[in-house]
C-alpha cells in the first residue's frame, strides 16, 4: 500500500490517542481517516451527487428507523470529540480551528438536536422509502 507523507503524519494523532486509552479517540482511529481531500467545486460536487443518486434503488417496503438512533451516535461522537479539545486546552496543546469552532458553537449543536428530538416522532424514519443492501454496501446511502 503507498502511502504519502503527509498520509502518515495526518493518522499520528489518532494512533497516539488510541494508545492513550481513549474510547472515541480509538473508534475514531479505526472507523475513519481524517478528511484531508480538496473540497468539490460545484461542477463537481453536482456530478458526486448525479452518480451517488444512480446508485441508489430502492426496494419495496419502507426503511428501518434509524433516525432516532443515528442522532443519538453521533451526539455521543461530537460531545466525546468537545470532550478530547476541551482536554486539549487544559493541557495547553493546540486545537485546529475547526476545533475552535466546534467549542464556541457547540450550543447550537446542541440546541439542534433537542429540536430534532422534540419534532421527529419514534418511527418517523419508517415512513421512508427504503434503499436496496446493495447500495448501502456500496457506501452511497447514509
């Protein structure tokens, strides 16, 4: 496997912090790279968008509630990750200011996902058509 330099550097962080013990830090480690891509321009992203959409079939029937659930995984994920930056200050290492951002605005965060929890009853995501499996292993359906 080729790998660059900057590849390598980008995946020291989470290595380390998965040897420190940290459970998000670890899932993080293993689940996913880091994005480090160039962004699409609008060409480009309007094309992504045609072939993921070709991708997509669906199957009869309607999608398994997953909504209620994914909220909860990733409010877990994004108040663990404030949780590693705030640890970060308090030892006076440096964050990104992507990191920055997220600290000052994770209000809003949270006050979306409150409104989300009010507002999409159980169930609500049933009512969505559902995707064929074979979409969802080729990575395009959320």
């Amino acid at each position: 496997m080729k790998k660059n330099t900057r590849t390598m550097l980008g995946s020291l962080p989470h290595l380390r912090a998965s040897f420190r013990g940290t459970d998000l830090a670890q899932k993080c480690a293993v689940s996913e790279p880091p994005l480090r891509s160039e962004l699409f321009s609008s060409d480009q992203m309007e094309q992504h968008g045609k072939t993921l959409a070709g991708l997509h079939t669906l199957s009869p029937g309607h999608a398994s509630e997953q909504l209620l659930a994914r909220l909860e995984e990733n409010e877990g994920v994004l108040t663990g990750t404030r949780s590693l930056l705030m640890e970060a200050i308090t030892t006076d290492r440096r964050i990104t200011p992507a990191g920055d951002w997220l600290l000052d605005n994770f209000y809003l965060i949270e006050e979306q996902i409150r409104t989300a929890r009010r507002h999409l009853p159980k169930g609500y995501s049933g009512s969505f058509p559902a995707c064929r499996k074979a979409c969802r292993r080729a990575s395009a359906c959320v």
